[in-house]
C-alpha cells in the first residue's frame, strides 16, 4: 500500500524523502525500531570481540586486575601474587598466588566480572580475561542507543550516536582490554538510561497536577518510583566498580530533584522549589541511595564473608573492618602522586595531548618489510572526539543562552551536560594526582551523544527551506563517512595490528602520541 506523506516532504532533499517513507510507514518503522539497534549492536560486537584474546600477555594494569579477578575466583577476596606471576598465566603453569591478603585499592565488582570470563577458560585464556569487557562495552553501545533515543524520540539521531560509539577507538580498546573502566561505563549509562526512564514516567504525573487544585501550595510525594530504585542499583554497581561511580550517582541524584523541582513549577505548585528539595527530595534520596549503597555492599560479599582478606581482621564487626579498610583506601587515591610516562591530567583531555600506550610490541612478526611493530593506544577516534567536545561546548552556550534570554532550551540537552560534568569536571579537582587520558571512555558516550544533537541540529528540520535542507544532511553525510574513513585509518592501532613502523608513524598527529 503506498504511503501518502504530507506535503512538506515533497520539497525535501532525497535523503529527506526515503528517510521520511520509512520513518512514516508503519511497518518501515517497526522494523527500523529494532534493525537499527541490531545493526549498531552487531558492528559494536564485531569491532571488540573478534580476535579480544589478542594480545596473548597481560597488557598495562591488566597486570593487577586479571590477577585479581583470578583470585576473587578462587579465595573470594583479593591475596597476594610472587614473582613470575604475569609469566605464569601466560604459560599456564601453577599460579604463585598466597592466602595473604592484598591492599587493593578498588571495589571488587569489575574484577568479578571479569573472573566470570576466566572461570570459562582458566587462567591462562586471554579471550576469558577479556570477555566480560567486550561484552560489557557492546552493550554499552546499545544503551548509547537506548539513551538518544528516549531523548530525542528519533531512530535516525539514536543510531547516528550508537553507530558513532561503536566506530570510536577509545570505547573499541577499552572494551579490548581487562581494565575497570569499561565495565564502569557500562554502569554509568545503565543508570542514566534508568533515571531517564523515571523522568518519563514521573514528569507528566507531576505536570498533570489536580485539577480541583490549579495552584497548590504543595505537590505530590512520588513513592512509586521503580525505575529510580534501578538506576540506584545500577550508580551504586558502578560505584563498585571504581569510586568515581559516586559522582555519577550524585550528579544524577541532582538532575531528579531538578528536574522534579521545573515539573513542579510547570504544575503551578506555589512553593515549587521548598516542595521539590524539602518534601521530593529526601523521599527521591531514599530510592536512589539506598539501592546503591545496598548494592555495592553487596559486591563486597567475598571479603566480608572470609577471614582472609586485607584488614579483614581489623575489627571483630565485619563492617567497622570494612569501614577501616576504606579509610586506607581513600589514603591511597588522596596521595597518589607517582610520576607515570602516560599520566594525563585533566585539563590535557580535551586536547588529546596524551592518550595512552596499553600494549606496544616492537618485533612482531612479519608485516612486508624489515622494521615492524605492533601497537594498541587508546587514541579516540580525533574527528568525533573534537566534534564530540566542540558540540557540547555549543550545547552548554545554549543552555547559558536560554536562561539569560528566558527562552525555552531542548530537555534532551541536559542528559549529555550533566553526563560530561559528573564524568569530567572531578579530575579537575586533582591536578597533581597520577590520572590517565583513556579515563576519558566514561565521557565518550556523552560526548557523542552531543554530537549526535548538534548533528541533527546541522541536517536542519522538516520545515526548513529545501537549500537549508540539502546543505545540512550533505554535511552530516560528509562528516560520518569521513569519521568512518579515520576509524578504518587508526585501527590497527586499536587491535594492535602489526604494521610496518612508517605507517604507525603517520598515526601520530601529535608529539604526545607516541
């Protein structure tokens, strides 16, 4: 049956024209519902886990956290490791792993995900150490998805930010790679994709207000509130995987009061922002904390029940124990200042000065010439990772812009701001602490879902004159070819491919990438 579309679409460009048959169909679209997820997935998929046990070696901090994985399995806390121990899991042979207990600096739950992985191929399997994060990072490319999509309502713009995040080489290496932040991400956006799913279902119960009551004094206390409970329980995962989860779950917890202190107003509450803060809010903080601190308590259930682990003696309550052995950590990250070749700090990172070299091998093996070598460096995708902080740079001048004017700003626009804030503006408050660029993959997502906004900013609406039209969607097909072209460019050095030495050259733009 053909479709009859309005008349607008007919002074469209051609991409406006196919794009809008499909969207408008009915069975078009609910094909595209779950085809276009499936696609970006599917290349997310292939990208991280064809060919993850390679390198066959512990690479960088998979030095600490794959044995610790190991022994979480295997002792249910972290102990301690002899010498020969990085040998010993690459030749399979007997692991010198003690019963002592080791001081280790972060929460168990990601080095539990990755023992799930080792438990199905043993130690010495490098594809099992890294299973869990190259599954862990394709979904995460899926709720990137999921995300854009409950924002902006839009396939076209969801896809153009799932698919940005699947080809971007930072999120590709960490997924490749048996570090924590990977697994972080995952539950970052998890939390995110649940607190936007409570704003949907809570907003308009707000907004709707009593229509016998057309200004009250106060508002409705929301209780029933489920999806706030999950996204506790999934900031509270992240915060299990490394600490810097918390500041997630406290930008996020600020976004719900907000947000339900502007739905307030919009009802015509009288004392909108008292009744959001002081009556919302602590109901709000019950549902969202609570979970969380339940849930990374939980992640501690191998050192509270044995007797083993590090400082597990420390008092004869388990949880005074565990509270004593928090205190050292938090001296740790507090002190920790140790000089590091790569070591990035964060006003470096939107600049790209310093990205990292996780894996580097410099005779490996035959590539058609004499001189070889094989790389994986955690370089971002350079197109999408300075498209990606240029956009959020115009998203925050037109957040500030319609609050100075008074003028209504896009909803859509916070999530990313305050994703970038929480995962960004901490390590600013420790410049002199030992911090690393590829950190970074926990902004990414955020970062190219801004992109995608400003993108579908550029292509221009329905309604725009047909030049207006043609120049936008002309320029953001340019762009996401070239991004596609630079992706395929710097990919051996995301696999760690062997190439000849002035062909990796080449991929160093600048002097800080080598």
């Amino acid at each position: 049956m053909p479709v009859h579309l309005p008349a607008h679409v007919e002074r469209t460009t051609w991409w406006g024209r196919t794009r809008d048959r499909l969207l408008l169909d009915p069975e078009w679209n609910s094909i595209l519902n779950w085809l276009a997820p499936f696609a970006v997935t599917l290349l997310a998929a292939f990208l991280r886990l064809v060919n993850v046990g390679h390198p066959h070696e512990l690479a960088f901090d998979e030095t600490y956290y794959v044995k610790d994985a190991w022994s979480l399995w295997t002792l249910g806390y972290e102990g301690t490791w002899g010498d020969g121990a990085n040998e010993a899991f690459v030749a399979n042979q007997d692991l010198p792993l003690s019963e002592k207990g080791s001081f280790i600096v972060h929460p168990p739950l990601g080095k539990w995900l990755i023992a799930l992985g080792m438990a199905a191929g043993g130690p010495a399997d490098s594809l099992g150490w890294r299973l869990a994060t190259g599954i862990l990072g394709t979904a995460s490319v899926l709720l990137v998805y999921l995300i854009a999509r409950v924002l902006t309502g839009s396939t076209v713009a969801a896809t153009v930010a799932g698919f940005l995040l699947a080809i971007d080489g930072l999120s590709i290496v960490l997924s490749r790679i048996a570090l924590l932040d990977g697994p972080l991400t995952f539950f970052v956006l998890l939390g995110v994709l649940f607190v936007l799913l409570d704003r949907r279902r809570t907003i308009p119960l707000l907004e709707r207000g009593d229509p016998d009551r057309p200004e009250p004094l106060w508002g409705p206390i929301l209780w029933r509130r489920p999806w706030l409970i999950a996204a506790g329980v999934a900031l509270g995962a992240a915060s299990a995987v490394k600490w810097s989860g918390l500041y997630a779950l406290a930008g996020f917890g600020l976004y719900v009061v907000v947000t339900d202190a502007l739905a307030r107003r919009r009802a015509g509450v009288v004392v909108w922002p008292s009744d959001a803060v002081f009556r919302q809010g602590p109901v709000s903080f019950a549902l969202l904390v609570f979970p969380a601190l339940a849930t990374y308590l939980v992640s501690w259930t191998g050192w509270l029940v044995t007797a083993g682990g590090y400082d597990r003696q420390s008092d004869p309550n388990p949880l005074i124990a565990l509270w004593n052995y928090h205190q050292s950590m938090l001296g740790f990250h507090v002190g920790l200042t140790r000089g590091h070749p790569y070591a990035s700090p964060a006003w470096e990172w939107p600049f790209l000065l310093r990205p990292t070299a996780v894996w580097v091998d410099s005779d490996p093996g035959p590539c058609g010439t004499d001189h070889c070598i094989a790389v994986i460096s955690s370089i971002p995708n350079p197109l999408i990772w300075y498209a990606g902080v240029a956009a959020s740079v115009y998203l925050l001048y037109r957040l500030v812009r319609g609050w100075v004017l008074r003028q209504p700003v896009g909803a859509e626009i916070g999530i990313p701001l305050v994703g970038l804030a929480v995962t960004y503006v901490p390590w600013l408050m420790f410049p002199e602490r030992t911090i690393f660029q590829f950190y970074t993959v926990v902004m990414m997502p955020f970062l190219v879902i801004a992109l995608a906004l400003t993108l579908r900013t550029i292509a221009g609406r329905r309604d725009d004159p047909l030049y207006r039209r043609q120049s936008g969607e002309r320029t953001v097909i340019v762009f996401l070819v070239v991004a596609v072209l630079v992706s395929i460019f710097f990919l051996p050095s995301w696999v760690g491919m062997s190439v000849p030495y002035p062909f990796w050259l080449v991929h160093n733009w600048l002097p800080g990438w080598v």
